[in-house]
C-alpha cells in the first residue's frame, strides 16, 4: 500500500541528463520499520528508472540517530513529491527540519568551551 511516492536524485534537484536514471522513492504503509526493499530497476519509455520501496517509519527512525541523520534530512529536503496521500512526506520534511536544527544546536553547544 503505497501512501507517498517521491521522486528523487538529478531529476529532482533540475540536473538530469541523457544519462540519468529517475530515482522514485515509494514509502508503503504495509511494511514495517527497518523493512527496505532497495532499488529495483525498471526500463520504460527510454528512461532507466530506480525505484527504493521503504517504511516511513525506517526514514522516521534514521532522523533521530546522529550522525546519519544529516544525511536523511538532506535526503527528505531534495523529494519531490509525485503523491502524497495523507500529507505524511511534507510532515517528515517539516519534523527533519526541526530534529536537524536540535541537534545541530547540541553538537555546537558540546563544542563550546565551559565557563
């Protein structure tokens, strides 16, 4: 059950070329937490497609442990959102956001000599 489906990569961020493939991440509802099927690979139309079927809640999980939560964070900001039910891909987006800007907070604060 595909709730959210995004597209992602070079085609997302306006820099594909001749020989890009299209990245589509499909979060599904009916798959648990740590459950990822990694990309499948599909060829339609003249285009190489890759597609990652993931649970929301493996990216939700992997926003809050440091240090790769960075890279989830900046991997939610480059979605493009194709669908997207139930607004759940803008609501990730939006609590990355947050958990990136706490953390990083913290990580300064940790730098800063004591007084």
């Amino acid at each position: 059950h595909t709730t959210v489906i995004a597209l992602d990569g070079s085609y997302a961020r306006g820099e594909a070329n001749e020989y890009s493939d299209v990245d589509i991440v499909c979060y599904r509802d009916d798959m648990r937490e740590g459950e990822e099927v990694r990309h499948r690979f599909e060829y339609r139309g003249g285009f190489l497609f890759s597609i990652h079927r993931t649970a929301l809640a493996t990216d939700r999980a992997g926003m809050y442990k440091m240090p790769q939560a960075i890279w989830f964070v900046a991997g939610l900001r480059n979605y493009r959102p194709l669908l997207d039910k139930r607004g759940e891909l803008a609501a990730r987006i939006q609590e990355g956001q947050k958990v990136l800007y706490h953390a990083l907070c913290e990580m300064v604060e940790e730098k800063l000599p004591k007084n």
